[in-house]
C-alpha cells in the first residue's frame, strides 16, 4: 500500500521519480505527489488522482532536481486531499517527508508539537515526522542524529523518504514496512519495490527493520551510501543483492493488461517451479517431518494456496496442516509452543499480518517456513528456512501466476517429504503443458463468450471438495476482486447448510471436478443446484450431463486444481473487459498490504 521512490545522483532525477511511481501504481493510491532539491530548495508538486497522464516535460517543464523523493498515497489519516498528499513539510520548510506506514502515536506527538508553535497544514499522521526532525535539529546541528532522534520517539510502522535543503543529502528508514535500496553506478534510488527502479539497476540492498541509509557524496564528489542502526547510530555492513527478475518482467511487452501477460506466463512459472533445488526442498521437508504441530498462515489467494497445500499434504503425506488467516493468527498465537512449523505463504513477503505472524512463532520458539516469491523480502529474511516460488515480477494487483506457483511449490514440497519428487516433476509438466491450451487464442475466445454472458448476472457461486474447495474460494476472489460481480465460493459439503438458499432461476455455479473420491458428491451437488434454476459451469477432466457448459482440463489427480483454477482467472479477466474495467487496477485494492 502507498508507494516510496527516491533518486540520489548526478543527472535530473525527477523523471526517475516519475517514471518509479508509474511503475507502482499497482500498489494502490488516490493521489501522489514529488520533491526535488533545487538551488538551496525544496520544490514540491502534488495531485489528487492517477498519475498516469502526467507528463513531466509538459507539465512541469522547470521541476528538476539530482535529489528527489516521491510518493503514491492510500489514505488512511486524513481524506483525499492536496493538502494530504505527501511530501510533508517542516514548518521552516527544510525537511520534506515522503511515509507508507502508520504513525501510532502522532496524535500525541501532535499535540506536543503544537504546544512548542508548530503548525499544522495537514490531517495526516506523516506530517508529525518532519516537525519532529525539524524540532530535533533545533537540539543538535548533525543531521544523521536528528533524524535518529525523532525516529526513536515514534511508536508504529515506517518508511521513510527524507530530504533536507541545507545538506545534499537522500535518507531512507524503515521499520516494519519495506523499503529498498537500489545501488547504480554513481546513483542511489529508494523504493518500497523493486520495480520502482528495476528499469536503471538490478542490485539492490533490502534495509532491516530498524535502519536507514544515508546517501551523500565524499571528498572526491562520488555518490556512496552507509545503513545505520537507528536505535544504536552502529554502521551496519550492507549486502548487496543482484535480482534476477529483468526489466522486461515489469513491462506489460505488448499486452493490453499486465494480467492477461502474467496469466500466460503460467506455463513457464510451472517449469520454473520443477527446476527448484532439490536440497532447498529436502531442508524444508525435514522442518515438516520434525514439527509437533503445523500450521499454514497467509491472506487473501495465498491464504487459498496454503488451504489447497494443506489439503495435498493432508492425502499424500498424512500430515494434519492447519490453514489460519494471518490477520486472525494472533488470536491464537499464544498457544504456540516449542516444536511448532508455521508455514508462512506470501508472494510479496512484506504483507504485515503474516511478518506479525513470524514474530508471534518465534516468540513463542516455533519455528517458520516461508514460501515468499520475493528475493530479499522481509519473510525471507525473518523466517528460519525459505523456499523462493518462481513467479518472477508480478505486477498487478490480483495475484494470478503467484497462486499457481505456490500451488505448485507445496506439491514439491510433498514430494519431496514422500521421497517422489520425479513423479511430481513430471506430473507438474504435463499441468503446465494443460495450461498452455487453456490459454491458447481458441480456449480464450471460448472463455469470452461465456465471460459476456456472466458479466450480466448480479451473483455467482463457486463449489469444490477437498482438494478442489480451495478453487472454489479463489476463483470467486478474483470475480469479485477484478469485476465487482458478488461472488461467493463453498465447500461443496456446506451446501445445505445454508447456501443452497441463495441458489436460484439461472444463477451461474462453479463447479471443480477432479478424478478422486469426491466426483460423485460434488456432481451430486451440481445435481441439486441445478434442480434449483442453477446454471452449471463444470471445470472437470471429464464432461457431464448436468453441466450446461463445460471447461475441459487434464486428469492429473491431485493437481487437477492448477489447471483448472485457470479458467477463472480468465473468466474474472473478461468479465473486468466487458464491464469496461481495468484489471490492472480493480478499486480499493492495493498489491501489497503492508499496514495491519
């Protein structure tokens, strides 16, 4: 949620700034706003709204600066306003403040700061930042302290973007929202994501909670940087990591919607998945075999992806897995105990509910495996063993590629627990081999028509058992996420008790069919809603009279779901077209949600 970027170098870098904010609209925000040093001041430009028709050479032709910060904002202290987006200000106007996070205790803070003169001109939580560090230099003439100082007094979550006008110099802090340094040649930038800056440099340093980087030139008129301890004023020795994502993965390469690219990107990430380290996956597997207990913690389509792992875990390798979301994990977090596995599933790895989740289990000395897309992210860093899924850069909101690469992955995972890992390698080809033909031109244009019909109704619903109740859950998710059509999945079991009211003339149901045990309850239930005026869209290896429309995918037992939850990701994405919506940017919706 929001987004940070920052330019520290020898060239104009507000088109840096600009060009990194485009590229993090997928984030989610309703408005923006950009900070250049110039000439001994701080230039400050603001917008309510998208950025994506700004162009900077035509309208802010004299905006230029070679240390910049800029900021995408979601509103979550104050209403959509100018006066509300960031960049903030101290009152002398030294300090400008770009912020994702949340500031706990600003309104004490506040009040604290109004009592010494200061003023006001925002209803934000962020503003308080840069009055702090303005009444912190007031204190002590070194910048670096100052900083550090009002860093120690604010009690929440933090990224930091900071520009001072008397000093050349670019500050980044983060604590429990991500920020990331991108290392050029004689150039820094900050962003809360890769693909901020991906475009200009691929090596990167992740910043820990608790540190800031202070970027300034030396004796010699070269850029370079430093990561300091806040809390101790220590340097910290930086790693430096090369991403292997290029900066095409973050371009939509001709297609009209990231989406639809990432969705045909799937057959790919599935062979990327088989190419997985072998002895990545043996160590992992050993922390399932050595656990008392397990439990799977995640939000939103990776919360479905660990709910589909533990179902897979649960028939192929007799392991009870409890699936948890992560923004209820706290409530049961104090029953952890020594000898627990918590599986933490996040395609980001900077989600806040599931990082608090990691801190509740080690506190609690359980111990934590992530299954994280992102290189570097926070989980990766805090967890005690990682498996990296390979989804690569995935740019829009809703998480398509992701899903079926964590799919994929927990049924590495099993079989590497089993001792069959070649099996499951070559199963996972021939799924990637079944996606390729839903996705070919003819399969999508069969998908269209059907999405035209849907894009008519007012509700639709979703059934699947066992292995497949996790498609039912997803497939709905994307529906609603991406069309805003009212879309609700079930287990096919739970049907009488209480859905099937909802089932009426010509309401359209999912159904998710695999070749295992449960074919002949879920037709059973794909019997009864069609009894009820119920349109039956069945998702299955094989055909059916009770269908009236039918979506063919391979007989791969256990792994028929990833093929098969396919469909839905293109019903949702045609839907989305025909109600002229862009799928890239559904409403209220942020990629990463990183504030609880």
């Amino acid at each position: 949620m929001c987004g940070i970027v920052g330019y520290f170098g020898q060239k104009n870098g507000v088109g840096a700034i600009v060009d990194g904010l485009k590229r993090l609209e997928y984030r989610g925000y309703d408005s923006w706003g950009i900070a250049a040093k110039q000439n001994g001041k701080i230039l400050i430009h603001k917008q309510v709204g998208k950025i994506g028709g700004f162009e900077l050479e035509r309208d802010l032709p004299n905006f230029e600066g070679q240390i910049c910060i800029g900021h995408t904002r979601w509103a979550t202290h104050g209403g959509v306003t100018r006066a509300n987006s960031h960049p903030h200000t101290s009152c002398d106007k030294r300090i400008a403040v770009v912020h994702n996070g949340i500031v706990e205790n600003y309104q004490q803070l506040k009040s604290e700061l109004q009592k010494k003169g200061h003023k006001f001109l925002s209803q934000t939580d962020t503003e308080v930042i840069a009055h702090l560090i303005e009444e912190e230099l007031k204190k002590q003439k070194n910048l670096i302290q100052a900083v550090r100082s009002a860093l120690k007094k604010i009690e929440g979550s933090y990224a930091l973007g900071i520009l001072d006008r008397n000093s050349d110099v670019l500050i980044g802090a983060r604590q429990a929202s991500p920020l990331i340094l991108g290392v050029g040649k004689d150039e820094f930038y900050l962003g809360s994501d890769v693909p901020a800056f991906l475009k200009y440099t691929n090596k990167v340093v992740f910043l820990d909670e608790g540190e800031m980087v202070v970027i300034a030139k030396n004796k010699s008129g070269q850029s370079e940087f430093e990561v300091i301890d806040i809390g101790s004023g220590k340097k910290i020795k930086p790693k430096i990591v090369k991403i292997d994502w290029s900066a095409e993965e973050a371009e939509k390469g001709g297609h009209p919607h990231f989406m639809i690219k990432e969705m045909l990107e799937q057959p790919q990430v599935i062979k990327k998945t088989v190419a997985t380290e072998i002895e990545e996956l043996e160590k992992a597997a050993e922390l399932l075999r050595k656990a008392k207990r397990i439990y799977a913690v995640a939000c939103g389509t990776a919360l479905h992806a660990a709910i589909y792992g533990t179902y897979l875990l649960a028939k192929r390798n007799n392991l009870m897995v409890q699936p948890i979301s992560a923004g209820e994990f706290s409530y049961f977090a104090h029953l952890l105990k020594k000898g627990d596995l918590v599986i933490c599933v996040s395609q980001s790895g900077e989600t806040a509910d599931v990082l608090e989740a990691v801190r509740s289990a080690h506190k609690a000395g359980a111990k934590v495996l992530a299954l994280v897309n992102v290189l570097g992210s926070s989980l990766m860093r805090m967890s005690d063993r990682s498996i990296l899924t390979k989804a690569g850069s995935e740019i829009c909101v809703l998480s398509t590629k992701a899903y079926i690469s964590q799919q994929a992955m927990f049924a590495m995972l099993s079989g590497a627990l089993s001792h069959k890992l070649p099996d499951v390698k070559k199963s996972l080809l021939k799924v990637a081999d079944n996606i390729a033909s839903i996705l070919s031109e003819k399969s999508q244009a069969n998908i269209h028509a059907l999405a035209k019909k849907l894009a008519k109704v007012p509700n639709l619903y979703a059934l699947g058992r066992s292995i497949n109740f996790a498609n039912s859950l997803e497939s709905c998710l994307k529906i609603k996420e991406v069309s805003y059509l009212h879309a609700e999945g079930f287990a096919g079991g739970d049907l009488k008790h209480g859905p099937i009211a909802l089932i009426e003339k010509d309401v359209p149901v999912l159904i998710f069919a695999s070749p295992d045990e449960t074919e002949k309850e879920i037709i059973s239930n794909a019997m009864e809603v069609k009894a009820r005026g119920a349109k039956v869209i069945g998702i299955s290896y094989q055909n059916n009279p009770v269908f009236d429309e039918f979506l063919p995918v391979a007989s791969l037992g256990d792994l028929t779901p990833i093929p098969a939850i396919v469909y839905a990701q293109l019903l949702a994405y045609y839907i989305a077209l025909e109600k002229k919506l862009d799928p890239d940017k559904p409403r209220n919706l942020a990629k990463s949600v990183t504030v609880k």
